[in-house]
C-alpha cells in the first residue's frame, strides 16, 4: 500500500498511516480529520426510559440520550478514545 488506505480495517492501517504522514507531512491534515472522525462515532442516541410511552410522531430530540456504542469501529479497531488523543497529539494536533 501506498499513502492513505481508503478505510482504517486494523491497528495496523492506522499505526501505518501515522508513520507515512510523519514522512510525507502533506498528508497530514487528512489523516487528522479521518482520526477525528473515528473519536468523534463512539456514541449513539437512545431513546431515553421516559419516552418509550410516546408515539414515534411525538418524539422529539429530547426523549433521546447519548450512550457510548460499543460497537463503534474505533472500539472493534481496539482503540480506545485516550489512544486516539495521544495519537492525535502525536500529529502536533491540539483541541
């Protein structure tokens, strides 16, 4: 593989990617915003126990809470959120 895979599918892509933009830094941003992405899919909204009584029609954004979804790919990759940041800060990235 040469540059960026198009999808993160291992550590190993990402670890890989991190290592070819520390040699060719104009790839840099990019690889910033796709980790960013990954950090930013760990939760999901579930509808909160006070609203499950409510027609779908009268549900609004607040019958609905955020939950972390363990099944989000930055989970499946074996990252956590604290690995993410550091490879974050890593790339020179500050938030």
């Amino acid at each position: 593989m040469y540059g960026l895979p198009k999808e993160f599918n291992s550590q190993a892509d990402i670890l890989n990617s991190i290592d070819y933009v520390n040699k060719k830094p104009q790839h840099k941003t990019e690889l910033i915003r796709r980790l960013l992405d990954l950090k930013n899919t760990t939760t999901m909204l579930v509808l909160k126990n006070s609203s499950k009584d409510k027609d779908p029609e009268e549900q609004t954004q607040d019958d609905f809470e955020k939950v972390s979804d363990p099944n989000a790919k930055l989970f499946r990759l074996g990252f956590t959120v604290d690995k993410i940041n550091q490879l974050l800060g890593g790339l020179g990235y500050v938030a």
